[in-house]
C-alpha cells in the first residue's frame, strides 16, 4: 500500500444518524504522516459548504513535533469558515499545552471524548448544535 493509499484511509466521509462526517484519523502517525494528513485536510476541507463540515479527529498515539503543531494551527485557522462543530478524541496523546494553543490560536471550541462513537453523537446530536 502507497502512503497515497494510507493517508486516503486516514481521511473519509461516514455517514452516522443520518449525516455525513469527516473522520480524520491521525492514530499513530508519526510528524511526516501528520504533516500530509493536515494538507489533505485543508484541500477537503476548504472544498466544502461554508459552515456545513462535521469533522472527528482521533489523536490516538500521534507524533506531534512543534512543525505538525504550527500547521495544524494554520489547517484549523483556514478550515474555521468552512466547519460546523468538530469532536476530538484521542487527546491524551497531545501535549496539554499544544491542544491549548490549538484552541486558543484558533479561536475555536474543541471538544475532546472519550470515544468515537460519543463524538460523532455529539456532532449530531441536539447538544452539539450551537
């Protein structure tokens, strides 16, 4: 399997209660992997609806040097306009103090669950909605 290949598994639209998702899945990466998911991420992204997009991210085991860290601050500034609501789980793998500055750089709400499966109830769900 390519890296192309892999990387297209890390980043897919699911349909949960009816909606549609983006699941990024950045379990296990390693800085290099992130690095790529994140540009995917962006060109997804900024390709859809302003305002439509619900996105999971799973952190789980992910690499994050201070390079994966500055551009997922720009990819969650870019991607802002165009994301609903989005749900993390994962995050015991990220430095406390890079998901502080994720939230505050971007001046977004991020939430973190504990799993996937309470997240995307979230996304969807009436408690999610702003």
């Amino acid at each position: 399997m390519s890296s192309g290949e892999l990387l297209d598994d890390r980043l897919r639209f699911v349909k949960h209660k009816g909606q549609t998702i983006l699941v990024v899945d950045f379990s296990q990466c390693i800085a290099k992997e992130a690095l790529l998911l994140l540009d995917m991420i962006q060109a997804t992204v900024t390709r859809q609806e302003p305002g439509s997009v619900l996105t999971l991210a799973d952190f789980t085991g992910v690499q994050i040097d201070k390079q994966v860290a500055r551009r997922a601050q720009e990819v969650l500034v870019l991607d802002r306009p165009y994301v609903k609501r989005a749900a993390w789980v994962g995050t015991e793998s990220l430095p406390r103090v890079f998901y502080e500055h994720f939230k505050s750089f971007s001046q977004r709400d991020l939430p973190t669950f504990k799993t996937r499966e309470e997240a995307m109830d979230w996304l969807v769900g009436d408690e999610g909605k702003k």
